[in-house]
C-alpha cells in the first residue's frame, strides 16, 4: 500500500468542521492526520508502517502523542474525535 492511501490533504483532520474546531484538534499537526486516517482505516501498526514509511518505534510514538494531544486513552478514541470534526453535526461518543 502506498502512503497516498492515509495522506490527508490539508488540515490535520482532512475536512472541514462545519463550526468551532475542539481544542485537542486545533494542535494536530498534518503527519498526524496521516496516523488519524490509517487508523480509521483500520489499518494495523505494520500495515501503517509500509503505508507511512515509519518504523515501527515512529508509529508507536506518533499514535502516542495523538491520542495525548487529543486528550483520549486510547486511539479509537481519537479516531473517533478526528471523525465527528470531520462530520459537521456529529459527537464523539464520548466527553473530551
């Protein structure tokens, strides 16, 4: 897979938020919307590292600081937080 298929054009949540982008988002920076992707893709960390070009230290240290940056314990967590600002109207299914 090439690293195309996770790239996110853009801003780091690849869309528009339709209103008030939250906090947590606002210090994303574009590779980790690449992670954010992948993620929600489903993708594994192997896979993401043939995708992204990483090794496996760099996603493991990258899907870290998203979810701190986010705020979230866990990654489905901050693929669910990435996707409801990315869909105008929806909430995460959980606080942040």
């Amino acid at each position: 897979m090439h690293w195309a298929h996770c790239r996110v054009l853009g801003s780091p949540f690849g869309g528009s938020t339709g209103g008030e982008t939250p906090a947590g988002l606002k210090r994303l920076e574009p590779e980790d919307g690449d992670i954010l992707r992948c993620l929600a893709k489903g993708m594994s960390y192997p896979q993401i590292e043939d995708a992204l070009h990483l090794t496996p230290a760099q996603v493991i240290n990258k899907t870290r600081r998203v979810r701190e940056r986010l705020g979230v314990p866990n990654s489905a967590g901050a693929v669910a937080l990435w996707l409801a600002a990315r869909n105008p109207g929806s909430r995460p299914p959980f606080r942040a």
